[in-house]
C-alpha cells in the first residue's frame, strides 16, 4: 500500500487553493472492485481472483489474514480502495506535525465473513523555494534536501505561497476487504 508521498504530490499537481487562508486542503479518490475466487492453493496461501471480464489476480495472503482457511472457491469479495492527499500551507515560525509514515493498522470485522480494513498515513514537510508565476510551477525542498518543480494549473493558487513557506503534506490510504 505504501507510496512516494512525493509521488503523490506530483499526480495530483499540488492543489494549493484555499491553502492561503488556512485551510486544509483534500483531494480524495477512491474505486471499488468486486471477485470471485476462482481457487485456493491452501498450503502456498495464495489467492486466484477473477473478475467479471473474467481476468485473473493471484494474490498471496500473508499471516496477518487471520481467518484465510474461512475463504472458499465461490466467494465473491469486494475491495474498495481509498486514498487521501491533504495539504496545509504554514508560515515561516508556525509549528508543523513530525514527519513518519504510521504503522500499517488493521482492523478485522468479527461477521460471519472474513473481511476487514487495512490502513495507513504519511506526513511529510516541504519548503517552498520558488514559486515562478509564469510556469506557474513551485519548487520545493525537500527534507532530505532534494529539490522538486511542480506545475500549477492555476497560478491564482499560488498568490499567497512564498519562498520560506512549509507544506505539511498527509497521505493516506485504506483497503476495505469484504466477503460476501
């Protein structure tokens, strides 16, 4: 599940509007797919998914699917994936949350069914360096000392944001599993 939060920054092109009064902002987008499990290898503990196009995903269940010999060829199994980017512009002298990736949580449903949720949050900091109005793009430090250059859509976003300023960036993500 775990990406480049700096990967992340660049698909969704920095969204920094509203970031001058203060706000957070969200970017949210999520999908769902629903399969069928074409078989089991029980002993190796992987998974053949099929889908409705009748494409195939092999998938291995590590240790942490705690009711894996519950599942059975037939089930239909639902995954719905979310991802979050927030941005929250701070001024030179405001603090800003630590950075660190989170310990990947899970929580397990006790249903009839097996299923459950994986989750997990990044946070990191980056210092605005340039902005160039012209691009308009804005380059950022960041903590390890790399530079980086984004394109801006809207270079109205950009008026408030100077050089000196942070971006606390939070990425977060979430797999929600359920057997139907």
């Amino acid at each position: 599940m775990k990406k480049s939060l700096i990967a992340i920054a660049v698909m969704m092109l920095l969204p920094i509007v509203a970031l001058a009064e203060k706000k957070p902002v969200t970017e949210k987008a999520s999908t769902t797919m629903k399969v069928t499990i074409d078989s089991i290898d029980h002993d190796n503990r992987m998974i053949t998914f099929k889908d409705k196009d009748g494409n195939y995903q092999v998938v291995h269940a590590g240790p942490e699917i705690k009711r894996f010999d519950e599942l059975k060829v037939g089930d239909q199994v639902t995954f719905k994936y979310t991802e979050s980017v927030v941005y929250e512009l701070k001024k030179p002298g405001e603090a800003a949350p630590p950075s660190g990736t989170g310990d990947l949580e899970i929580a397990r449903n006790t249903s009839a069914k097996p299923g459950g949720t994986l989750s997990q949050k990044e946070t990191v900091t980056v210092t605005v360096k340039a902005v160039d109005m012209k691009a308009p793009s804005v380059t950022v430090a960041t903590e390890d000392g790399r530079s980086m250059s984004f394109k801006i859509k809207d270079k109205g976003q950009l008026k408030d944001v100077k050089p000196g300023d942070r971006l606390v960036i939070t990425y977060s993500d979430a797999l929600l599993i359920s057997v139907e």
